[in-house]
C-alpha cells in the first residue's frame, strides 16, 4: 500500500441534500418474499413512521397470481416483521373492478384516519385498470370507499394515460391533496402524471400533464439519457413549502433493450404547488449499480417510497429490486468533517455525531476497499471490507477515526460518538 510521509487538515464542507445524496443500506435486502400462499412476489412498498413504529405496506402475488395488499412492522425500518394475512384483498364480489389484482398501495395518515391509494384491475388485462382508496381507523382494517375508483384512466385513444394507471403518490399540502402517478398510453409508453383533490376523493387531472416526459421516437441525441425512454412510479413529499418527487428512469435503449442493472431514480421538486417541476442537474441520484452492487439488486431499484423521519431528521428510501425491497439513507443537514485527503480519495460519514451506526458515502463508488477504525491513540478497534454501515454502539462515548483504504490510497475522517 502506498503511504503518504506528510498529511494536512483540511475542512470539508459538504452540503449534503438528502434528496439528492442516497447510501444504499448495508443490510439490504430489508424484506424479502415468504414464499408461502400470499407471497411469492413482492413490490411497490408504501412506509409510514407511526408512532415511533415503521408501518410497511407492500403488494404480494400470490401462488394464484392473484394481488394483495401487505403489511410489515418495524422499529428501526431495517428488520420487520409481516402480519400474516393481507390486510387488503382482492374483491370477492363478482364481476368487481378490483377482483383480480391489487398492487402498488400509498398510505397516508390525516386528520381522518388513514387512507391507502391503490391499484387495481379486474382480470389479467390491465386496461380496465383503476386506482382506488380504502380507509382505516387503525392501519390494520381496512373498508374500501363507495366512490371507487376516485381516478380512471384516460378516454380519449391519445390520452397519456389511455391505456392505464397505476402507482399511486400522494401527500398533503396547504389543505390540498396531490397525486403523481404513473400514465401508460396506447403505445405502452409510460409517463409521471399529477392529480388534484380537495377531500382526496375526487380528483382532478393536471392540466399540463405530464410533468415528467419523455422521448416517444428515439434517435442518436436522446437513446442514453438515463430517463429518455419511461418515467414511472413515483414516491412524493410536501416539505419545507414544496413537493418532491423521486421516480423511476429508463433510457430509450434500455426500454427496447431492457438492461436489469441499468435502472435508475431521479429526483425533481416544484416550489408553486405542481405548476412547474425542476428536476436535479445531477439525476439520477441512486442507480442499479450504485454501491454496494450485488445480485440482490438486479432489476432495481424501481418504486421507490421516501419518508423524512422526524426523529431522525433523515430521509428514508425503501425501494423493489427483483428479489425484494432494499433501503437507501439520505441526509437533511450539512455535514463539517475534518478529513486527510490522500491523492483525491474522499469520504463522509453521516450521522456525525452518531448514536448507534453510520453510514460510509464514498465520492468515487469504490466497490473494493478496507476500513479501519481507531481510537485517538491509534489503537486498532475494527477492521471491515466493502462495507458502508458500521454499528459503534458498543463503543464509549469519544473521538473515533475511520480510515479507508484502497490499493496506493488512503483517506480518514473523525467521527464522534455520543
């Protein structure tokens, strides 16, 4: 390993966005499929922070191909544990527009209960396909709403969303309710939509929709852009006067060529209540292949849903890879980290101060590193590899150095331990 004879302190300021700025977790995945007679499949997971309790609620195919509504329960958003039965099934009577397949539901939480927005279709083809709303008083029982279906696809044959609607986004503001979702047209080409509602029931399409295009006929100047081909299933928050909105992405090459470890999510916000969206310079903010890359994450992350913990002043992410749901951790304050810099390798670590674990954010997506963590006096506490959320619980209270090390580099960063 190359070593450096002469180090120098110099102060980082990273204004670090957790919007923008994601770490996959190191314990992903966070939920995988049962395997029993409700869940062969899972996907689309809706969280809440309830209470001080994570509430999951996640779609599951079954051993009849048939859609569920699911719920899990956590305390820390990492390990869960599921409730059995569905907590929404299918419709039993017959003939019903919601009898066959339940997916991709969004729970919020109001002045009235909670409400959970959902999709639906009536049999295998999904051009009859709705989103619905049930209420509950509880988060456990749910009673769905005699206005079902509160929104529809569209009728006319050049309609965004002719074909159908699904994926479901919706969050409060301002004593109104919006909703992006996901519009299919009759070409199969998929786009983010927003909607409007006073009582969230009844709904008003935007008038300028989509709010997030696309490229409909592909050539040498748009085939790679990351979200050129589909824009799809969105996760939305009202925060700090504006909403956010972190969507799925594929390139036009990848919508005829489909790449299962070239997915991606971007990040846009709008400052006037929907009527105009800026989507970040930088996007896409979290990818397949972002670090740590293993097999689990194949075929995502897509369907993501972001939450800003209150507790933890941090945003969270759980999102749908091909074999179940990964997490990602963002963060809502600057970080000021005294750091060795080492021929241009740099790392922040957040929370700091930490608590409990911590995250390792690399700016070069190292994949192969080692890390070292040492007390003030240089005594060699831990010695890990590849990995990027550390647990120091155990350790007392105090200044900690994490080092990183990679072939002829090395770079530390101080930590303290509350």
């Amino acid at each position: 390993m190359k070593t450096t004879t002469l180090f120098y302190f110099v102060f980082i300021f990273c204004s670090i966005q957790a919007q923008v700025n994601w770490v996959k977790h190191g314990q992903n995945p966070v939920l995988v499929p049962s395997n029993n007679l409700y869940e062969q499949y899972i996907g689309g997971p809706s969280v809440i922070k309830d209470e001080g309790v994570f509430k999951m609620y996640y779609a599951s195919t079954g051993l009849d191909k048939k859609g569920r509504i699911m719920m899990a329960t956590s305390t820390d958003g990492v390990n869960w544990d599921k409730k059995a039965q569905p907590v929404l099934d299918v419709n039993p009577v017959a003939g019903s527009w919601d009898g066959f397949f339940l997916d991709c539901p969004e729970v919020i939480k109001d002045n009235t209960g909670y409400k959970m927005y959902y999709f639906a279709q009536p049999g295998d083809d999904p051009l009859q396909s709705a989103i619905g709303l049930a209420t509950s008083t509880d988060g456990i029982n749910w009673v769905r709403h005699p206005s079902n279906p509160v929104l529809v696809s569209g009728e006319n044959p050049d309609d965004i969303d002719y074909y159908y609607i699904e994926s479901p986004a919706v969050t409060y503001m301002d004593g109104k309710y919006y909703m992006s979702y996901t519009a299919v047209d009759a070409l199969y080409l998929t786009r983010t939509a927003l909607a409007f509602s006073d009582d969230g029931i009844n709904w008003q399409k935007h008038s300028d929709n989509p709010i997030f295009d696309i490229y409909k006929d592909p050539d040498a100047s748009n085939l790679y852009i990351w979200d050129g081909g589909a824009s799809r299933m969105p996760t939305m928050l009202s925060r700090n006067e504006k909403l956010e909105v972190w969507y799925t992405g594929i390139s036009v090459y990848n919508r005829y060529y489909l790449d299962e470890t070239a997915l991606h999510i971007g990040y846009a916000h709008s400052p006037d209540k929907g009527a105009t969206w800026i989507k970040y310079n930088n996007n896409p903010v979290l990818s397949t292949t972002s670090p740590p890359f293993t097999e689990f994450e194949t075929r995502g992350p897509v369907a993501s849903d972001v939450i800003y913990d209150e507790d933890d002043k941090i945003y969270k992410m759980w999102y749908e890879t091909k074999y179940g749901f990964g997490m990602a951790i963002g963060i809502d304050e600057a970080l000021q980290s005294e750091a060795y810099l080492t021929d241009d390798l740099q790392i922040s670590v957040y929370p700091n101060p930490v608590e409990g674990a911590f995250f390792i954010n690399l700016n070069n997506s190292l994949t192969d590193y080692n890390i070292r963590i040492t007390d003030i006096y240089g005594n060699i506490l831990l010695r890990e590899k590849n990995k990027n959320y550390i647990d120091i619980s155990g350790y007392e209270s105090g200044v900690y150095i994490v080092t990183i090390e990679t072939g002829s580099k090395e770079t530390s960063v101080k930590i303290i331990k509350k």
